[in-house]
C-alpha cells in the first residue's frame, strides 16, 4: 500500500490507497489546528512517522492513526529534558520548547533521526526519538553572526537536513537564512560556507546511486554538488524564477531534477499574491519550465513541494490547489481525488512524504 504524508500548516494528511496510481485513495486528518513545519519517516520503519511543529515534536508508531507529543524539549543554549509544557524548567513559555523546522532520518539506521530547531540547533535521536543530544559546535561557526530571518532576526532556523546515503556520519545542514553546512563526522567538526554553497537553503536533496550527488533549492537560486557538500556549482541557465523552494532527483537518473520556485518570498508562499512555476533539467541542459502538464502553476498557486517514492519517473507533488503525481518525472500530472478542504487552498505545504508499498 502507497502511504504519502502532507504536513499543512494546520493539518496532516495521510493518504493510503493499494497502488500509485490517481484512484482508490483514502484520506485520514490527524494533529488538524497545529502549526506544522516539517515530516519525516522512512520505507524501512513506515509505521513511524514524526512531525515538527511550532509547539513542539510528535511522532506516531502505528503509520499515523495515532501522534503523541514527544516529552522531549529542545530548548537553545541548554540540553534537551523530559519536562514537558507548564512545568518548571520546560522551555519556552506556553510551547514548551522551540519549534521543531526540520527532521530527518537516517537512510542507514531508521532508529536514528535528526531534528532542526529556531533558533539553529540541530539534535539527534538514535534510539527513535525517545532521547535526544545536541551536536554541539553549530552555532560557533565563524557565520552564524551573520544568520538571520527577517522580519525577526533571532528566528533564523535549520529549514532542511540530509543525511549522505553513502556514509552515516555525514549530514548536511541548510540554514535559513545564513548559511549550507556540513559534518563529515556525525557533529564531531563542522564545515562553513563551503565554496559555491547558498545562503537561504530551503531544501536538500540526496541521490542513492550517485555517491556525494547533493542538490540545493535555495532562496538565492540551486545549486549541486558531486563531493558531498564541499564544493558547488550553480547551474542556472533557462532557471527564470529562482527564489527556489523544493528539490527532487529523478531515482533512476541524478542528472534528471525539478525544482518549484517563484521571484520571491511572497509569490511562493501567499496564496492571494502566489505565482509560482516547475522547472526540470536534463542531462546537464538548461532548465525547462513545465508549465500546462496536469500540474496547477501561475497565478494564485503556491509553490510546491515534492517526494519520490524510488520509483524511477515517479514523483508526488502537493501545492494549495491538491496532490499530484506524475509517472515520467514531470512530462505529465495527474491529480490524486483526495478531500481537499477548501482552507487549504490558501495554505502553504510544509513537507511531503511517500512511501512505497
């Protein structure tokens, strides 16, 4: 059975059906009136599902008919506790910790995951999210002095992590807005600004058949890397709108990439000014702007965010308008009839997640 998670600003949708194709899905809401921020969960532990949210950090263990709110607080400048909201010591006031903006899990071990707070502090969970540690050293980089996210400057934020599939200790860390971040060494060392690297990350993205292939959806253009972050180039030829968003590689082929992207932050993320486009590039070639497949683009949509299953060519798709899914990596969209309430269409997505059957 295809599992894909949507986390929306206010609500979480699970959608099931028997196959990936465009009929026979069914939709659960669950944590529905939550800030959310972010979703992770992985193929090899699917009933394990966690979400970010600006309250704190849930996580379900039965595929999410169910979430509990971790009794873990991630708090900057101290270590993480079990005190929950209300008592002493348990955070920031009336939440009960920050807010939990990114999270990812560990294509090695799936008891392992990574979590991205506001303010930037990254922690790790190797026993499923039951304890947690602070990697230490992030915020002593010679650039945080220069993190931001306006129009509060205290509430720069980790926006995206990835874990390198081909060696464990490697993650990467998108700043937002500051700084792409690198250790080699699970924490141990940190690397800065490496060259080419941008500023205003968004989303990352790895490729499990290309070892050290890293993509950048930034809010200062894309960018990719073959070395594992240490050094990038800037493809941008063809790239009109380049405040971009989300980033996916085809599986079965890492010079195949889309991207969703708008001029700016108000056009991609408000649906009353929204103006947001696809892009795909090829074998190295310009980009090309799909515009008019099946896929809502333009006017009053919002960017989208995107998942792949691992299936080569196909890719899952939301935006304010609904879920898509295309089988030849963009060439076609097909939406997928799921309740879409009318409150979400002025919604912007915050993540997406597809497992496969």
């Amino acid at each position: 059975m295809t599992t894909v998670i949507a986390a929306l600003r206010d609500r979480l949708l699970v959608c099931t059906a028997d196959g990936i194709g465009p009929d026979g899905w069914t939709t659960e809401t669950r944590l529905e009136g939550h800030a959310l921020e972010c979703v992770a969960a992985d193929a090899s532990a699917p009933d394990r599902i966690f979400v970010g949210a600006d309250e704190g950090f849930y996580r379900s263990v039965d595929g999410g008919e169910s979430f509990d709110r971790l009794e873990t607080r991630f708090v900057a400048g101290g270590s993480s506790s079990g005190r929950t909201a209300g008592e002493p010591g348990g955070g920031t006031a009336d939440r009960g910790g920050d807010p939990v903006m990114a999270a990812a899990i560990s294509p090695h071990d799936p008891t392992v995951v990574y979590a991205g707070t506001e303010p930037s502090r990254v922690y790790r969970s190797r026993d499923g999210g039951d304890t947690w540690s602070r990697l230490e050293g992030l915020t002593a980089l010679p650039s945080a002095e220069e993190w931001s996210f306006p129009p509060r400057p205290h509430t720069h934020h980790v926006r995206c992590l990835a874990v390198d599939p081909t060696d464990p200790d490697r993650l990467s860390v998108g700043i937002e807005a500051g700084a792409f971040v690198y250790t080699p060494d699970g924490g141990e060392t940190w690397r800065d600004r490496p060259p080419g690297s941008r500023r205003d990350n968004h989303s990352l993205a790895t490729h499990p058949a290309l070892e050290g292939r890293l993509y950048a959806a930034a809010g200062d253009g894309y960018a990719e890397s073959d070395d594992g972050g240490q050094s990038w180039r800037r493809p941008q030829d063809g790239l009109e709108h380049r405040y971009c968003w989300s980033v996916v590689p085809d599986p079965d082929d890492p010079d195949r990439v889309l991207v969703s992207s708008a001029r700016g932050a108000a056009t991609a993320h408000t649906a009353s000014r929204a103006d947001s486009f696809v892009y795909r590039r090829t074998d190295g070639g310009p980009w090309d702007r799909l515009d008019g497949r099946g896929l809502p683009t333009g006017e009053g949509v919002v960017r989208a965010v995107f998942a792949t299953s691992g299936e080569p060519g196909v890719v899952f798709a939301v935006n304010n308008r609904g879920l898509f899914l295309t089988r030849d990596f963009g060439g076609s969209w097909t939406r997928i009839e799921t309740e879409w309430p009318t409150a979400l269409e002025t919604q912007s997505p915050r993540g997406l997640v597809a497992l496969p059957a």
